[in-house]
C-alpha cells in the first residue's frame, strides 16, 4: 500500500514549534541570550520537521519494498528500448488500452498468474466460480469472511504511477478508451476519465434476485453490525479479489445478512470465473477498439478469453496491437510490438 506525506502533521509541527519560539520571544531577554535563543529554538523548529521527514521516507520506502513483492522478475527497460516503444506509440494518435492484473502488481495486490510471485505459484490458488457462489450456501459464507476480512486492506490501496500515467494520457485525448480486466477500482480512483471495467468492480455489490445495488463500503457496516464478535485480521497474503485466508472456525461462525429489499443472494457485482461478461460491454468495448488507431495491451498475460478476444479483433481490423508486459503473453504472436517491461517504471517516462 502507498504511503502519503502527512502534511497535516508536518505543518502543525512547524506551527507548534513557531508559536512555542513566538512565546518565548516575547519574554524579556537580554541581548546575547536572546540571540543564542533564536537559534537554539531554530534549531529545535528544524528538527521537528526533519524527524517527521524521515518517518515518512521510512514509511514509504517500507511500503514501496512490500508493494513490489508481487511484481515478477524483470529486466530494466534500456533508454534505447523506450525510446523505440515511445516511436511507435506516437505513430497512433488515438490508443485504446486493455490492462490487467500486471499494472495493479506495483500497488501491492497479486496477480493470479505471474511467475513465482502470482497467487497460483504461491499458493495453488483457484478462485470461486460463478457456479460454486450460486449453488452453495457454505461457499458464499466462505467468500463474504474472506472478504470481510480483507476488505479494510484491499479497499485502501492506491493506484500507483502506471495508472497515473494513463488518467493524463486520457485527459490529454492520447488515450481514446481505457478498458480494465482488474476489479480493484484503481483506474477509476485515478480519475482520467471512463473506464470500462469489463469484469466489474469490487467496490460494488448487486442482488442477484432484483435491480437493489450498493456500495460495498456500505456492505461492510452492514457485515460488521451481524458479525460484532468477529475477530478476523487480515494477514500479509491478500489475493487479486482482496479476500484472504481464514480457519474454517472464523468463516463457520461468519453471519452474511440476505438483500434488504427482497431476501436474495448479495454478491460482488464482479464477472466470476465461469461467468461471462455482459453483452453490451463486450460490444462498448468492440466499438473502441474499431473506432481507436491501435489497440495497447499493458499488464496482461491475455490468457484470459474476455480480453484477448479484443487484440483478435484488432487483429481482424488491421489495428496494429502493442504489448507491455513482464514475460510472454497470449497474444504476442498478433503483436506489431512488444515490449517486455514494467509498466510503472514504463508509460510515466513516455513523452506522448
């Protein structure tokens, strides 16, 4: 998770201090000890700030280092490759863009499939499907205290400098469509501008039995008012959904209160596994993948059918497909360029 400069604090350090030294100044002192003290307290004004200077460049540092655990093993872009990359990306006025799993990584949330670091490496991790959440009471109770328990966590994450990159390639028109395979919400709290998130959004939950949507912050008070005794915290190894793991004591005794308005099934309004995206989202995207010069492709394996049925599609169209990504893709074969990097450290150097 990102950390950020509490400037709060820092200013009312600086304030503190200025109205401690304003007090004292206004004591009678003779000339050589009034002088010794301006600077004594300077020097004390100075090293309030510093010290909280550095809490947070430790803080920082700690939660860079823990973020860029779930990023595969790279090789540094070279000046020369990203000059090249950034050649051919001017040739196309007008981008849409797919990403995945693999831009979300340098925020601190894991993959599914990266190398040695993407939670089926891990772990052996196979996520709920669609069918399993429908059909069994015991599996829905096991998902909402999973993330239950990591919501707090998962909900707190930032986006990080890739995505910033893309919200200003949007507001500067450089970015026609912007289309996310990731669930976590970190395009839209970018705010460039649309983003079609073609597996839905974590962030909101929908009933399966009538049109009742909300928040899923509004969910969470709902979940901790009918669970007041639990006690679950969650651990390290949050996975890409943001549940995490809890013993089958914690998730027994887990409470998950029915829709308000009609007694159905609540869950997440995201595209499980085994479930398949809505038609007219597929069709939103179709149309700006046609109406865009090129189609790039930041942080996904394309292993997923949604996805890589668009770079087909491109393909089809003779809309040149570009890839950046961190090893092998689905679709590298249908690639006009690809470029093996991380996106963080990638589209914020690019000059478009």
């Amino acid at each position: 998770m990102q950390a950020h400069v509490n400037e709060g604090r820092i200013m009312m350090a600086w304030n503190n201090c200025g109205m401690m030294c304003a007090s004292l100044k206004g004591i009678h002192w003779s000339t050589r000890t009034g002088n010794c003290l301006n600077i004594q307290l300077q020097h004390l004004r100075n090293y309030c700030v510093t010290s909280l200077l550095r809490r947070h460049s430790a803080a920082t540092n700690a939660a860079a280092a823990e973020a860029i655990t779930f990023v595969p093993r790279h090789q540094d872009t070279s000046t020369t490759e990203l000059a090249e990359f950034e050649r051919v990306l001017r040739r196309f006025p007008r981008l849409a863009v797919i990403t995945g799993a693999g831009i979300s990584t340098e925020s601190g949330v894991p993959d599914y499939r990266s190398a040695e670091v993407g939670l089926y490496a891990r772990r052996g991790h196979r996520p709920i499907t669609y069918q399993e959440f429908v059909s069994s009471e015991p599996v829905r109770r096991r998902y909402w205290a999973r993330n239950f328990a990591g919501w707090p966590r998962f909900s707190s994450v930032q986006p990080n400098a890739a995505h910033h990159a893309l919200a200003e390639w949007q507001r500067r028109g450089r970015c026609s469509s912007l289309v996310t395979q990731n669930v976590d919400g970190l395009h839209t709290a970018a705010a460039g501008g649309e983003v079609t998130e073609l597996h839905g959004s974590s962030h909101r939950v929908r009933c399966l039995g009538c049109d009742f949507t909300q928040s899923r912050h509004q969910l969470q008070r709902v979940l901790e008012r009918a669970n007041p005794q639990f006690a679950a915290e969650a651990p390290a190894a949050l996975r890409p959904d943001g549940d995490v793991e809890l013993d089958q004591d914690q998730v027994s005794r887990f409470v998950v209160p029915p829709c308000p308005d009609c007694g159905g099934l609540l869950m997440p309004d995201i595209v499980f596994f085994g479930d398949s995206v809505p038609r007219a989202r597929v069709d939103s995207v179709r149309q700006a993948v046609a109406d865009a010069d090129a189609l790039l492709v930041v942080g996904s394996s394309l292993h997923v059918y949604s996805a890589y049925r668009h770079v087909l599609q491109a393909v089809e169209l003779d809309r040149p497909v570009l890839i950046l990504n961190i090893g092998p893709t689905r679709g590298d074969k249908h690639a006009f360029y690809k470029l093996d990097g991380r996106a963080g450290l990638v589209l914020p150097r690019l000059r478009l």
